[in-house]
C-alpha cells in the first residue's frame, strides 16, 4: 500500500515573490532557465507564475537575439512601485 503524507507550505515569501524579485533586480533581463536554477522550481511551475506577472504587467518580455526564448523584464508597473 502507498503511504501518502499531506505536507505544508514553508513559511516565507512564495514563488511568486521570488520570481518577481529575482526580474526586478535584473534590469538587463532574465530568463526562465536562469530563474529556475536561482529558486530551485521546475520551469513549468516558473511559467504559470510568469503568465500572471505578464497579465498584472508586473513584468514584460522580449525575444531572445535569435528570436527563439523570452527575457523577461520589470514592467513599468513594478517599476512605479518601486519608486514609490
């Protein structure tokens, strides 16, 4: 029989946090390789928090020089808030 164990988040800041952090402290760009291997998070986790962080534009992006990835940015909403 397969034991299943309920385990609880850690406290601290979330996924979503780190991400943003991570973005926000990169003015030249980040990609999601290169968050992944920061946070320690699989990239398909790291992708669902980026699609939101692209919708609040909280963060924006841009192809890659060959035109392939995406580097991701701080947006201008996340810069304000910042400033502020």
């Amino acid at each position: 029989m397969i034991e299943i164990k309920i385990i609880s988040a850690t406290p601290g800041i979330s996924t979503h946090e780190q991400i943003l952090q991570i973005i926000q402290s990169r003015n030249t760009g980040i990609t999601v390789k290169e968050i992944s291997k920061i946070i320690n998070r699989p990239i398909s986790m790291i992708q669902i928090c980026l699609k939101n962080l692209i919708a609040s534009k909280a963060i924006v992006t841009r192809k890659n020089r060959a035109g392939v990835g995406l580097i991701y940015y701080p947006g201008k909403v996340a810069a304000i808030k910042r400033a502020s």
